[in-house]
C-alpha cells in the first residue's frame, strides 16, 4: 500500500501537531476545552480562525468538507434509518470501483465488525454499540486518509465498551488512517493512542506517547486529567542534575513525609526555594504498619479506608501532609490493612514527579 503522508496542523491549538500515517492521537481534556471543534475545523464543518491544516501535505483551506479525505465518527452514530446495515455500508463506497471490487470490500468490512448476522437489518433495530460498528465498517470501506473520532463510545453501554474498543484499534490500524481521537476517558486513551494531546481552553498543553504524560504531566492540572491522586506540596531544597547519573536527567531535592528525597523533576523547576508539588499515582508510596503510633512523627498515617480493585487495593491514608491513595498488590495470603490501621508511609522516589505549584 503506497504510505499516506498523514495530517498536519500547524499554528493550530496553539501548537503544530503531526499525525503520521497509521498513528492514533487521543485528545483529552474537560468539557469545553475545544477536543471536538477541532476535529470538526479538520473536517472542515467549522471555519478555521488561525492557522493551517493539510491532508496529505494538502492545504485544506479551499476544498469542501465533501471532498476532504476525511471521516469523522460521531458521539451519536449517523445512520440512513430507511437503510439496513448493508445498504448503509455499501452507500460510501464510491463509484467506479467496479461490481466486483465492492462488493468484495462490503464483504470484508461486514465480516471485519461481525455484522453479517446484523446484516438486514435497520439502524433502529440495533444497539448503541452495534450502530457505532456500523458506521466504522462504512468508515473503513471509504479508506480515509484521516479518521476523526468524536466520543464514539460516549452512547456505548460498558459490557461493549472494550470490545468496541479493540475493533476501533484493529480498524484503524488496518486502515493505516492518521487518526484523532476524541474522550474524556483516560482510560480509552491509554487502549487506543500512539500518542496522548491534552487540550485546555482550546490549546493543547502537551502532547507526548501515554507513559510520558501519565509519569511525567507538564503540570499539576494535566495530571488532574491522567488520574494522579496523590499532591504533595514542597519546597525546593536543591537543584542539582548530577544527582542522577543518566543522560540529561533533570532531579531536585524535596522534603516530604518527614524525610529528604532526590527525585526526577520537570525541567523548568530549577531555583531552590520555589515552591513545587510532588505527584505520584498509588504505586508511587509505600504502607507499612507499625506497631504503635509514634508521637509527632510525620511518617506516620492511618487507614480512613480500602477500595477493592481485583489483584490490588487502594488504601486512603490520612497523613500530616494530606490524604494519600497508596496501592498495594494482592495474593493469596495478602490481605487489605483494616480501617484505622495506623502505617509508616514511604515514596519510591523514580516513580514520583515533581512540578511547579
């Protein structure tokens, strides 16, 4: 198959963004943020107000939403209601393919979604999940060179919702479509994305692969976004990138639950005596109980309460500095620490973040 050369936003979001061939970015970011109004200006159903968009290194400024090789999935599937399923996939395939070649790509795309046994019947007839399936069969069968997905599980009840996630992925990946994908969920966006863009009050703040934006966020919002729990807040003690021995490794020193750490650091955190925050998610601290509370020690935390999450448990420890979420992994001789259990609580520094306040 002859590459595709993707899509190109420039000075658009306030950032340029690449999406290669084949590659599937996430957009996320609270409501009002502006994830859908810029799938809708590549689309071309919005004007766009400042900056540049191309399609396989095509400006798209002066060519019609019609003729843009562009598909957008919506929140709400867009179905012909008079049509069945086939008839609805089979009204994107272009004319001129030929009656054999369409009806060959009719075949794969019913076959791809496990829709042949869906196959006469109408949108009406069908669930939320099973009409999203139909509309990314009649993506596939138009080949787009850019897929745009608005929210296409927001309608999807949660017994289908990872199924559905999955055949997006294969889709897309067999399109070989650059692709924009819209959700609130972080959870979505770690299944489905290549890369992650988090987007707030229209501009994208930072875009970087799932693992990066999930360790290290730019800031204490974007980490709100990614699901940290954990805050801490520090002051800067020293600032020094010796103190790790890795390649351009960026670490200050902090003092937090009573002890002095080295940990990694977003690089604009660079002056002693500015005042930081310490992110971590729950695998970042560390619980142990102690036989007896020791006076005035800020080690020291006590169990408010346990969330079961299958091979693990969050447990909510109220501490001098705030209340932690720490997780700690379960077996067949483990189990949760009680309600009122008092802990020593520790962090393991590498897999803390500090940012500015």
């Amino acid at each position: 198959m002859t590459e595709r050369a993707g899509l190109s936003l420039e000075g658009v979001a306030g950032t340029d963004l690449w999406v290669r061939p084949g590659e599937m970015v996430a957009l996320i970011g609270p409501s009002g943020s502006g994830k859908t109004t810029l799938l809708r200006r590549v689309a071309g159903l919005e004007p766009l107000p400042a900056g540049t968009v191309r399609i396989g290194g095509r400006d798209m400024e002066r060519v019609p939403v019609e003729r843009r090789p562009a598909t957008m999935l919506f929140e709400t599937p867009v179905l012909f209601p008079q049509l069945t399923v086939t008839q609805n996939i089979a009204f994107a395939l272009e004319r001129g393919r030929g009656d054999a070649r369409a009806a060959d790509e009719l075949d794969v795309a019913l076959t791809s979604l496990d829709l042949r046994t869906l196959a006469d019947r109408f949108p009406h007839q069908l669930s939320a999940g099973q009409r999203q399936r139909v509309a990314l069969a009649r993506a596939l069968v138009r080949r787009p060179e850019v897929m745009l997905f608005d929210e296409p599980l927001a309608h999807v009840d949660p017994a289908a919702r990872a199924g559905l996630l999955r055949e997006i992925s294969r889709i897309h990946r067999r399109m070989g479509s650059a692709s924009l994908f819209v959700t609130h969920d972080w959870a979505d966006a770690l299944a489905v994305a290549d890369r992650i863009a988090v987007m707030r009050k229209g501009t994208i703040v930072q875009v970087d692969t799932p693992r990066e934006v999930y360790s290290h966020p730019v800031s204490a919002w974007v980490a709100t976004r990614v699901g940290v729990p954990n805050f801490l807040s520090t002051q800067v003690e020293a600032v020094d990138d010796d103190l790790d021995d890795r390649p351009g490794a960026h670490r200050v020193r902090v003092s937090v639950l009573g002890t002095q750490w080295d940990v990694p650091a977003a690089p604009g955190l660079s002056r002693v005596g500015d005042t930081c925050i310490v992110l971590g998610h729950p695998h970042a601290f560390t619980i142990n109980p102690v036989a007896e509370r020791r006076e005035v020690d800020p080690r020291l935390g006590r169990v408010l309460s346990t969330t079961f999450g299958g091979d693990h448990v969050d447990h909510d420890v109220e501490t001098d500095a705030g209340t932690l979420v720490v997780r700690k992994p379960l077996g067949p001789t483990v189990e949760p620490w009680p309600t009122g259990t008092v802990v020593e609580v520790g962090l393991v520094p590498e897999a803390v973040w500090a940012v500015a306040d």
